[in-house]
C-alpha cells in the first residue's frame, strides 16, 4: 500500500478521535469504546484488499538451504508443522545481548491477532557457527504471510501500530531514539546528540574564566551533556548536566557554564519529535565542547 495512502487514512481515523480526545480534557474515548475498534477494521480491510493486489512473486530464499545447514533445516521442519495446523507467526528481530522491543508491540499483537497471526521476539545468536543459518523459521512464516496477505501487508500493519501507540500515549515522554525525529535545535536538519548551531552561539556567549586549562589536544576531554524534555510546543524543562573534565580544577567551574547554558536550551523553541509524523513529549540529550 502506497505510504501517502496508508498515512491519510490513518489521519482520517485518529484525527476525529483526536478531536474528541481533546475535548473530553484528555481523557481517551477510544479505549473503551467501539469507535475506534470499528474504524481500524475498516483500515485493515482496505488495508488486506489493497495489499492482496501486490503479490510479486519473489525467489524464495530458504527454498536453497544447504543440506549440512542443520540449524536451518530444523528451524524449517518446525515452521512447515505450525503451517500445517494453521499457525502463522511474525517475528520482530529484537538483536541479542542488548534486546530491543518494538516499541508499538501490544498494538502490533492486537492487530496481528485480528488475522490469527502470532507475535515473537526473535533473539540472534552471539556464537556464529560456520556454514548454519538463523531465522529460518521466521523467515519462512514472513514468506507464508507474506503470500497470503501481499507483500505490504506486514508494512502497513506496522504503520497503524505505531499510529495507535502513539495517540493512545499522548501524555507520555516517548525516548528520543525510539523516535522518527529527535528533537533538533533551530536551523538543524539531522538526528543527532549534538548541534553545530547550539554549540556557536555558546562558543559566542561563554567567556572562559582566567584559570580554566584549556585542553592540550583533542584526546582530552571536555564537554558537558544536557538532558531535557521537550513538549509538543517545543518548550524545554526537567534539565540535567553531566560534566566530563579531564582537568579536575574545571570542574569549580560548573555553575558558571551551567549559567550560561540553560538559557540556551530553555529560551529556545525545539522543534519536536515526532513518531508517524505525530508530535509527541520526549527527552532529549545533546553534548557542548569546551576549549
């Protein structure tokens, strides 16, 4: 389903119910009701009708598995028995040591659900075994669903999902790297913990007492990290200071830079983040050298 498409109905849904949300003093109608229940369905089935027309037929990538890749071929052989007693299972790949949650899951599960399809975190391996394959059974159910459905089907499912998480948690301080957009400095145009922007003008502003040492070269460290939250209108608040001096006496300089940092970040207007191309309340954290 093309993305333009997918978003406009997605704005057509939430924005009446946004609406609504509004005027009830932020108190969500949608959770108990059957307003949005009915709506979503409707989405899904244009969605379903929409992503059935695509069925691109694509070389399939575990129709070629090797026969000594064992760990392939047993991830298959238990895939190929849930299909055959109808379970179908979409699998988000969570990484290994440092797991990573899809941030939209319990609605992602929700609508899955509305297909009988399953959720599964999938985990990697940290041992890599040569000439053995993982994912097979994941790869093979995305395959199968993928077949049924079409091949955007997942994708716009996906899209709704993080819709819903968003709207549903209007109130919430969303992880700005759990973001679409991170809050950026005015004039910024890239997600990034630092501002080229912010850092002039406090390179411009800051008058660096008599006795501070100025750093040797570029292996010395120097900087501050400012954590803050930015709301939906852009205004920053709940700011911290991490201080890094590798020259202990800076450090008797803290409060004077904070002096003049946090004007910096409080009289400016952010631009906020976004998820799905909704305005939501994040944190943020963005780093400012020292000489």
């Amino acid at each position: 389903m093309p993305g333009r498409l997918l978003y406009i109905l997605i704005t057509l849904v939430l924005g009446r119910q946004r609406r609504a949300f509004n005027r009830a003093q932020r108190k969500p109608l949608f959770v108990s009701g059957n307003f949005m229940t009915t709506r979503i369905l409707t989405i899904l089935t244009i969605i379903v009708l929409a992503s059935c027309k695509d069925k691109t037929t694509k070389v399939s990538r575990i129709k070629s598995v090797a026969s000594t890749d064992s760990t392939c071929l047993k991830d298959l052989e238990k895939a190929k028995k849930d299909l055959e007693k109808g379970k179908l299972v979409y699998c988000h790949y969570a990484g290994n040591i440092l797991f990573s949650q899809l941030r939209s899951e319990k609605q992602m599960t929700e609508l899955l659900l509305k297909y009988q399809i399953e959720y599964k975190n999938e985990m990697s391996s940290c041992v890599i075994s040569e000439g053995q394959t993982e994912h097979c059974y994941c790869e093979f159910m995305d395959e199968m669903i993928k077949d049924k459905f079409g091949q955007h089907f997942l994708d716009s499912l996906l899209a709704i999902s993080d819709s819903l998480y968003a709207f549903s948690n209007p109130l919430d301080t969303f992880h700005y790297s759990k973001c679409d957009t991170w809050p950026r400095f005015p004039g910024e145009f890239e997600d990034m913990e630092f501002s080229y922007k912010l850092q002039d003008i406090f390179d411009s502003n800051v008058k660096y007492p008599k006795e501070y040492i100025i750093k040797e070269h570029r292996d010395t460290s120097a900087f501050v990290d400012v954590s803050f939250i930015v709301d939906k209108n852009g205004n920053a608040s709940d700011i911290g200071f991490w201080f890094i001096f590798d020259h202990e006496e800076n450090k008797k300089y803290k409060d004077y830079f904070i002096s003049v940092i946090k004007p910096l970040i409080t009289e400016t207007k952010w631009q906020p983040a976004t998820v799905r191309k909704q305005i939501v309340i994040s944190d943020m954290n963005i780093r400012i050298g020292f000489e």
